[in-house]
C-alpha cells in the first residue's frame, strides 16, 4: 500500500526516522574519533563527515534551500596547543540551573563536576553538567573571547553525550577536552531552533581559536 507524504503521521514518522539515523550516524562518528590516530586525522574525519551530513542530510540544522549549495562548516585550523586533558573535581553545591529549551520546554541541567588543569592554558576552568530527564547525558557548552566576533555569540559546545558528542578519557582516566572540535549549537544556523546556551560560569577569558568559527 502505498503511503501519503502529506499525512500528518507519515510525515511524523518520516521526522522521526530522519532523526534517529543522525543521531546514529553523529554517535558512530564520535567512536571512530575515539579510536582513531593520530587526533589530528580524527579532526579531518570528524569535519569531512559533518560537511557532508550538513549538505545531505534531512535532519542538517541549514535550511533547506541552502544545504546544496553550502560551502564546508567554517573551522580554525587544527592545532594540538588546543587538545587538552583534565580532572575532574566535585561541582561545589550541584545547584541545578534551569535552560530555555524553546518549543521543548525548560531544560535542567545540574553541575555535576569542575575540571582541573585547564587554568594555566585557558585563564580558567569548565563546568560540567548533566541534563536531567530520562538517562541524562554530559553536556559541556562554554564561550571564550572570539564569542560574538569571530565564533558564535551563545557558545560553543563541547561535549553533549545524548546527541553522541563524546571526546572519551585518557589511559589515565583524565577527560579528553579537545577544542578542535567544538561545534555550534543549531540556532546558530536558522531561528527554527532554540537551543540551551553556555551559562556564565562557562566563559572563559582566553580566546579559543579552535574548532568551529564564523565565516569569512
């Protein structure tokens, strides 16, 4: 039997579907950067892949009539000066902080844990934070001083493990914070999402010219 592409539940499906393949497809590229070396060809794939998801995807954050024609997502050059590594140390009093996640409702996110041995390099350190909700995830945003000139204004994301974002640990166990490969979140694109942005306690005083960047 043939399906109506103007029915509203074969649309939703459709919706849905779409979805879940990003999801999965974001979740396997972020397992081969865990695996593969040097980190260096870990960022190539990580930006090759994107590009081509965001140019063909149905779920891409572009808006349609330019996903074709778009140019590669915009990012600075690789620079290993910007792959750290930390440890992480209790959150002072876990005070959860409520987001606006637009059409989505409120999103609650809950300091969980502080890195340690990032202020020498950065002039500070990051929280990190767990979305509340069914299962949770990590969720690492934050801004520097390139935010609003030369990266978006809301932030950058770093880490946000139910999207599959997940740079992994060191032999050592120390948390892998590797700016190469901060990304926008997806209201940077188009004003058809609303997106949870860095909270003030993420903003760090250094410019981090790492990772994704505007154009031009």
């Amino acid at each position: 039997m043939a399906t109506d592409a103007t029915d509203p539940g074969t649309a939703a499906l459709a919706a849905h579907a779409d979805l879940w393949d990003w999801r999965r497809r974001v979740a396997e590229l972020y397992a081969e950067i865990r695996a593969l070396e040097p980190p260096r060809l870990a960022w190539q794939l990580w930006r090759d892949t994107r590009d081509e998801l965001f140019r063909a995807h149905p779920q891409s954050p572009l808006e349609p009539a330019t996903r074709a024609t778009s140019a590669r997502v915009p990012l600075f050059d690789y620079d290993p000066g910007f792959r750290l590594t930390a440890d992480l140390v209790p959150a002072g009093d876990g005070a959860p902080v409520t987001l606006s996640g637009g059409g989505d409702g409120a999103i609650r996110i809950t300091p969980f844990a502080r890195t340690a041995g990032l202020e020498s390099r950065l002039g500070g350190e990051l929280t990190l934070y767990w979305i509340a909700g069914y299962g949770g995830g990590v969720f690492l945003p934050f801004q520097d001083a390139t935010s609003g000139r030369e990266t978006y204004g809301g932030g950058r994301y770093l880490l946000d493990t139910i999207k599959g974002a997940d740079l992994g640990h060191t032999a050592g166990g120390r948390v892998i914070v590797d700016f190469n490969f901060a990304y926008n979140p997806s209201c940077a694109y188009s004003d058809r999402w609303i997106c949870p942005l860095a909270p003030v306690q993420n903003a760090l005083p250094t410019a981090v010219r790492a990772g994704e960047c505007m154009s031009g």
